[in-house]
C-alpha cells in the first residue's frame, strides 16, 4: 500500500510542487510569459552598468574599476561592461530596458532574507505565507493548466505557498519517462485514509496536466539546441525556449545563474558570469525571434541586492543595497528606467534606491497579465516599461 508520505515524496521527485487548494479544472492564461532569472548571489549592478563618467567610481574601486577603454557606452555617463556586448545588441535593438536603482525600503543584507522580501514583495519587517506571484494567481481566481516552471534544480521563488502548481524540470526529457512512470500510482478504493485518497484523486487530474504537457514537449522536440552554448545556463534557456515553442501556455518560468556573492577576486568571476549571461539572452532572444514568438515573452532579471561602492581588502565587494536590472521582450519599452544612483550622496556606503522593486512587479500584474494588482503591491506606482 502506498502510504501518504512515499506518496508525496514521489511527487516531488517526480518534478511537481503540489498547492492545495486550486489545483482542479484548470484553464489556459492569455498565452502571456514571464521569465524570471535569478542573478543568485547578489550581483554588482555598479560594474554591470558602469558610471565611467564619473571620477569618484575609479576613486573608490581602485583595484576592480574597468577600464574606460573597454567599457561599451550607452551614453556619455554609463556604460555596459565589456562582457555584456551582446546585451547592449539587444538594447539598441529597443528590446531592452535597464531598470536603474532598484531596491527597497528598510533594505536587509542578508541572503536568506532579503530574497525573501523579494520573492514575496513584503515590507523588511513582514513576513507573508506565500510568494507575490503566488498571491496574484490566487487573488485573481486564475486558473491555468500549470502556473510556472522552475529549470534546473532552484527553489521555487516567487511561486512558493500553496494553492499553486509548479513543475521543477531539470532535464525536459527525463520529465516526459518520468510522467508515464506515474501511470502506475492509481487510487485504491480500499485505502480508509480520506486524505490519502484525495491525494490519489488529485493525482488523476495531476497526470492529465503531465501527460498534455508532455505530449507538448514531445512535439517540440524538432527544437534543436543549435545556437546555444553548451553552459548550464544556456541549457536552462534553451529548454525554457523549447517549453515555449511547444505551445503548451504556462505563465511564469524561473531560471537562476549564479553564484554573484563576489567577496572576494570579483574581476574575473563576475565577467565570465556577464557573458554567460548575455551570451544566453541573446540565444534565446535569437530562437524566439526566428519562430516568432518574441513578442509573447517578458524576460525580468532580480537578485537579493547589489554591492556595497567601495570595493573590499580581497579586491572583491561586499553585500550593498540598490541594484541594476533588467527586462527585455519584443513589447516593453526599451531604455533607460529609473535614476542611476549618486556616489556622491550614498546611504552608509552604499547606492541609494530610488525605484522600488514592488513598482516592477505592479507592472508585470497589470499590463503584462492583465490582472487586477494586489494589496502588498498597491501603493506603489507602476513603473511604466511595457
């Protein structure tokens, strides 16, 4: 007999997060897309998009500065790291939008926390049972076949809390034998355990959404990864684009590239991180745009918070407050968002926000999804780059 626990743990070994309540009778969202990366680890926004044109960068990064020289301009104040040149591609394309000093109220060095403000929108001293995208999809009764896809093995991000249905897919066809395996769990009549038979009964309409997902990635396998890199990156967004090609419509996909916690010799680490970065973008920007389905997608960067502004002993940086990020698509509004930081005027040593992050995610709810906004995002005002 299959008892409750086995059961459970087969199904996250199997690749599914399960949700209750919420899971029965899904329907299809608008065909919309967002994906999510995670740049983990705390990326340095200041050697991302970096204010060459001015003195007090080189100032106070003596040793970890780049060299003007090397540095792709946007404008005659900042620029794009040298490993970044196939972004700053798609920014003059006007796909692009640099999202400048994005952060937050009361912000939290910490790792473990301050990615959980991020992922569940809450204020610094709030703690909330479940992710901000999570609450949309409930408080706006959605119900799609799947709610989001987590590539490769990461945490669930703004998807975690219950009522939602989330597929963690390392490898899309590992997923594809490892949904027939689940043809063998049927629901036993003679189990006496309520709520093991609710699970059984649930577990029905779970391989309905397995099996049609899968038969979609089958479909989809005349995809090749031909233009892609061969880093685990460029995988993740290689297979993210396949999930898309395969038309079956799922609304959020979070990929993460890391580790950006640069304490210590940052140069290289983060410009070979850069340019995996961007190299994976533009492939994927690249497949999208040759199967014509750019414009159904909005790619967001975030990460737990940037670097302090004076570099460290270790020719690294440490854990700081306001960052760069990004959004691309063939619908935003390509450019630059928000207002570079002072290094003039810092905030105990580090870059003050002055756009904050909930303004991002109000945008991506209202004119991405269509949806109606939700209380931890409504005091703040759209930031308008769709």
């Amino acid at each position: 007999m299959l008892e409750r626990r086995g059961f459970i743990k087969y199904l996250t070994a199997s690749g599914l997060f399960l949700g209750f309540p919420g899971f029965l009778n899904a329907k299809e969202l608008n065909g919309k897309t967002l994906i999510l990366v995670e740049l983990k680890g705390g990326n340095d926004g200041l050697n991302t998009i970096i204010p060459y044109g001015d003195s007090l960068y080189y100032d106070l990064r003596k040793n970890i500065s780049i060299e003007k020289n090397k540095i792709i301009p946007i404008n005659n104040h900042i620029g794009f790291h040298p490993s970044l040149a196939k972004l700053n591609d798609i920014y003059k394309d006007g796909d692009l939008a640099i999202l400048q000093g994005v952060g937050y109220e009361n912000p939290n060095k910490s790792h473990f926390r301050s990615i959980e403000i991020w992922e569940s929108a809450s204020q610094s001293n709030e703690y909330l049972e479940n992710g901000w995208i999570t609450n949309v999809f409930l408080n706006n009764s959605a119900q799609n076949d799947l709610d989001g896809i987590v590539m490769g093995k990461n945490s669930l991000g703004p998807m975690f809390g219950k009522g939602i249905k989330t597929l963690d897919i390392d490898n899309p066809d590992k997923f594809i034998k490892r949904s027939k395996q689940m043809k063998n769990i049927v629901a036993n009549n003679s189990i006496h355990d309520r709520a093991l038979n609710y699970l059984l009964n649930v577990q029905k309409e779970i391989i309905n959404s397995r099996e049609l997902f899968a038969q979609k990635l089958i479909s989809s396998k005349k995809f090749t990864n031909r233009g892609f890199s061969k880093n685990s990156f460029s995988k993740d967004m290689y297979e993210t684009a396949r999930v898309i090609l395969s038309d079956f419509k799922v609304p959020v996909i979070k990929v993460s590239l890391g580790s950006f916690d640069t304490h210590s010799y940052q140069v290289n680490k983060q410009a070979k991180l850069l340019k995996i970065f961007a190299d994976g973008l533009a492939e994927f920007k690249n497949a999208l745009k040759e199967n014509g389905n750019w414009d159904d997608i909005l790619l967001v960067t975030y990460s737990e918070f940037g670097r302090r502004v004076r570099e460290n002993a270790s020719k690294g940086t440490d854990h700081g407050k306001a960052n760069v990020h990004f959004a691309m698509g063939g619908k935003i509004k390509g450019g630059l968002h928000g207002k570079y930081p002072s290094l003039s005027d810092l905030d105990d040593g580090d870059l003050r926000y002055n756009l904050d992050f909930k303004s991002i995610y109000n945008a991506i709810v209202e004119d991405w999804w269509g949806y109606k906004t939700i209380n931890r995002l409504k005091k703040y005002d759209k930031l308008t780059f769709i």
